[in-house]
C-alpha cells in the first residue's frame, strides 16, 4: 500500500467515526447546531434596528448581514468543538490506541478536519434554512452562495487545524479556553455588528488588520451579490492554513514522544 | 434548646463560618475570582465600539453605547456568580461535604445563606468593580453619587437572585454538570432581553414581545436607568419588585430541595 492510500484509509476511518459519533449523539451536535442559531436570532432579530443608521450600506438586509458572520462563527467553533473532541479522545485513551495502530498519523489529524467539515456542513445547513424561513433575503447567485460555503469550509478547516494542535499537545479537555478564547476574541475583535467604517474606537484599528474583517467582508459580499476582498481573504486563510498546519504537524510529533 | 444552641453555636456562626469558607474558597481559586469579572469587561469593551453607531439612530436614548450599555456587565457578572456558587454547592453535594453537615445541628436556613456567602462576595466584589471601571471610562451616572450607590444596593441584589437560582439548580439536581447545563439558559435569558437595545427599537415584533416578556429586561433597565435617566421610580420599582421576588422564589424552592436532599441521605 502507498503513502498516500494509507494516508487516505487513516483519515476516512477517522473522519467516519468522528461523524457517526456527531450525528449519533445529540449532546456532540446539539452546542454545534445551538450556538449558531442561537447567534443568528438574537442579533439579527434583537439588532436589526442598527441597520438604520446613517451609513450603514448592506441593502440585502440586517438578516444577511448577521447571517454572513454566524456562517464564519459556526465555521469557527465547529473547529473549536472537533478540538475538544480529540482531547476527549486523548483524555479517554483511544487516541494513543489510535496513535498506535495508525501507519500514517498524520492521517488522523486530516480525518479530524473531514469530519469537522461535514459537521459544518451540515450546521450551516440548518442555519441557512432557519434563516430562510425567518425572511433572509439573498442577492447572491448559486456560485456566490458556494463561494460562501467554500469560505466557511477553509475557516472550519483552518480553526480545527488550530483546536487539534492544541488538544494533542495539552491531551486533557481542560485546554478547552485555549482552543476556544483566541478563535471567540478574534471574531468579535471584527465588524460584527454594523460594517467596518461604523466601528468606532480602538476596535476600529484592530479590525482594520484582523483578518477575520477581510473574511467577514467577503462573505457578505457573496450573500449579496457583490464579492469583494475575495483575493485579500484567499491570501489570508491560505496563511493561516499553512500555518496551522505546521501547528497542527507539531502537536502530532508532541503526542508522538508522549507515548 | 436548639440543637446548635447546644453545641453552643448560633444560627449566626453556623452562617459566618459556612460564608467564610465559601468566600475563601473564591478567593483561593484565581480563576474563579479573574475570569467572571474580566470577560464581561471585555465584552462591554467590544461591544460599546462595534455599537456605537446605534447611539445615531433618533430615538436612542444615550449619547454613547457605554453608557447604555454599562448593564450588561452587572448581569453577565451576576450570571458568572450564580454559576460559580452553583457549582461549588454541587461539588459540596457530590464529594459527601454535604452528608457530612447534615449529622451535624448546623440548621438548614444556616446552610443555604452561608452557601449562598460566596456568591454575594462575588456579586458585591464585581458590583463595585464595574462601577468604577465604567466611571474610569468616562460614563456618567445621571442619578448622582446617591444614585450610584443604588445601582450598588441594586446590582447586589439582582446578583443574590441569580445565585438563589444557580443555588436551586445545584440542590435540585447535584451535579456540577447539570449547574454548567443551564448556564447557556441563562445567556439566552439576558440576549433575548433589552440588554443590548432599547426596547423600543427593537424592530422585529416576536423579539420585543418576548424581551417585554423577559424578567432581565426589567433588571436590565433598572440599572440602566440610574445610569443614562436619572431616578425612575417604575424601573427601579420594576427591577428591585422582580429580584425580590425571584430571591423569595428561589430561596424557597432551594429550602424545598435541601429538605428533601437531606431526608435522602
């Protein structure tokens, strides 16, 4: 067998159990579908009263606005939520048993980002519905909405390379706040609430470089219809990527010499 | 004689010393003591920028979103406190400490309001704290000195009733687990409320008839209008009126619970 087909059979087993375990316990999905929806209805339903303000500029609607940033939220912490997954699963044993039986490990972590991709899928999937019914208008077109989607699967990817990392160096749940604090102070250090010009304050300059604004930005411009900072944002999330996994690659090597 | 008077401790000691060990237990757990009262700080940073813009919308009722939004710390501080003692009872419940207090004459009522010590240290502590950072910060309180003092008295007492709650929820349930479960209703309870507009801008009409309908709306607003009003006989009424009632409540429930906690061991 070569590399890469045993690369491939490590990772669909993993990402075939972290899925069946998903959709198999509702106390794993539930916070995943939770949050978001929760998210989505008490801003776009509490704020939408902001989109009256002078210069505010997303003729789409406050719904799609809101919707845009839940969709990255969701992306996000479903990442996070695989993370403590795999230190559940550290925490428990089976990961060193896996560690042992595994030819390739880094066929584990990809399996883990697969998995953590159908749950997003799926998560984004009933947000959107709900969304729907509640009267989100969309002026994007069918290539937008999967740019949109395709968006949201490179953040999930990115933040579960990010959650793995951690959850395989630290191997307790208790990393949790880790994996999770960076990801929730980014988010909200971004134009949440209204677009970029309307922030006011020293959260202004930081989201002026954060990269979660580009991405923010981006995906409103798919949801309606006018894509912008596409470029900027693949450049990012293409960085951060790499990045993580080279975190990811580290945490491997880590719960590699703790045996 | 009673029981304690017997062992020659009052209902007042059996209190003192259960609330001193519940307030030491805080204090001796950094995590506990930092994290529920630098998060909501955080928070109220983030969001009087990314929503300052609201302050343009006519109608809205203060100059800067600080001002208004200065409340939301007071609850989320509030929350953190119920879950916190609400935790620390279950671990009291699920690690015998509480078996153990039983065989004593401790009373009942010496139990629940000593339990109940820690949280209001901590409602008291982040009370005083967020005053004085959002002052630091340029909010002014419209009610003046005496009025910052009743939003103190105010913030206090609406913490108490979250931590009569989370008190409830330990003895009901005993498990830490089951203390951590509810703690997102409780974030549903102050996001589906005025916390984070007014009322009256609110546009869509399901949501403003469910933060009418919201207790945290009226404890939200009582505090807030000390801050941005000045003194407001109805919202102050409505919102000490509500904590009082769900402390009553709550604390009845919770006698409830440890009665029927201490018949099973």
């Amino acid at each position: 067998m070569s590399k890469l087909a045993r690369t491939r059979s490590v990772a669909l087993s993993v990402a075939w159990r972290g899925i069946h375990n998903a959709f198999t316990n509702p106390a794993i999905l539930l916070p995943s579908v939770m949050f978001p929806l929760f998210f989505f209805v008490a801003f776009a339903g509490g704020l939408s009263g902001v989109q009256h303000t002078p210069e505010f500029n997303f003729p789409t609607g406050y719904s799609a606005f809101q919707f845009a940033f839940v969709s990255i939220q969701a992306a996000a912490f479903g990442g996070v939520f695989t993370g403590f997954s795999i230190a559940a699963d550290f925490e428990y044993g089976f990961a060193r048993r896996l560690m042992l039986a595994a030819p390739n490990r880094g066929g584990i972590v990809i399996g883990y980002v697969i998995a953590a991709m159908v749950r997003a899928v799926f998560v984004l999937g009933v947000v959107f519905t709900a969304a729907l019914i509640s009267g989100m208008n969309i002026d994007g077109s069918l290539a937008n909405m999967l740019s949109l989607l395709a968006l949201a699967l490179a953040v999930s990817a990115t933040a579960t390379l990010w959650a793995a990392g951690i959850a395989m160096r630290m191997r307790t749940m208790q990393a949790g706040p880790i994996m999770q604090m960076p990801i929730f102070i980014l988010m909200f250090l971004a134009p949440v609430y209204v677009p970029l010009p309307l922030v006011a304050g020293w959260v202004h300059d930081v989201a002026t470089f954060n990269p979660v604004t580009a991405m923010l930005e981006a995906a409103r411009g798919f949801i309606s219809g006018e894509p912008t900072k596409v470029a900027i944002t693949a450049a990012c999330l293409a960085g951060m990527f790499a990045l993580t996994v080279v975190w990811a690659r580290g945490g491997v090597r880590s719960a590699e010499r703790a045996g | 004689m009673t029981a304690a008077a017997a062992t020659g401790s009052s209902t007042l000691t059996q209190v003192g010393l259960l609330a001193g060990r519940a307030v030491s237990h805080v204090l001796r757990q950094p995590a506990q003591l930092v994290f529920p009262i630098a998060f909501p700080l955080v928070l109220l940073a983030v969001n009087s920028s990314g929503l300052d813009a609201a302050t343009r919308l006519p109608g809205f009722p203060a100059a800067s979103y600080l001002d208004f939004a200065l409340a939301i710390p007071f609850m989320q501080g509030a929350l953190f406190a119920a879950l916190n003692g609400g935790q620390d009872l279950a671990r009291d419940i699920q690690n015998g400490f509480l078996d153990r207090l039983a065989l004593t004459p401790m009373s009942g009522g010496a139990l629940l309001a000593g339990q109940l010590g820690g949280a209001l240290f901590m409602g008291i502590v982040s009370a005083v704290l967020y005053l004085v950072v959002g002052v630091l910060f340029g909010v002014g309180i419209a009610s003046g000195v005496a009025g910052a003092l009743v939003l103190l008295v105010l913030a206090i007492t609406i913490s108490f009733a979250f931590a009569c709650f989370g008190t409830f929820v330990a003895l009901r349930a005993g498990s830490g687990e089951a203390v951590q479960g509810f703690f997102p209703l409780f974030f549903v309870l102050l996001f589906l409320s005025s916390a984070f507009f007014p009322r009256d801008l609110i546009e869509q009409d399901w949501f403003r008839t469910v933060a009418t309908y919201n207790p945290v709306s009226y404890m939200v607003e009582g505090i807030r209008s000390l801050v941005i009003t000045g003194w407001d006989g109805q919202a102050l009424a409505q919102a000490f009126g509500i904590s009082a009632i769900a402390i009553v409540f709550f604390l009845v429930l919770s006698s409830r619970a440890l009665r029927t906690r201490l018949l099973r061991t």
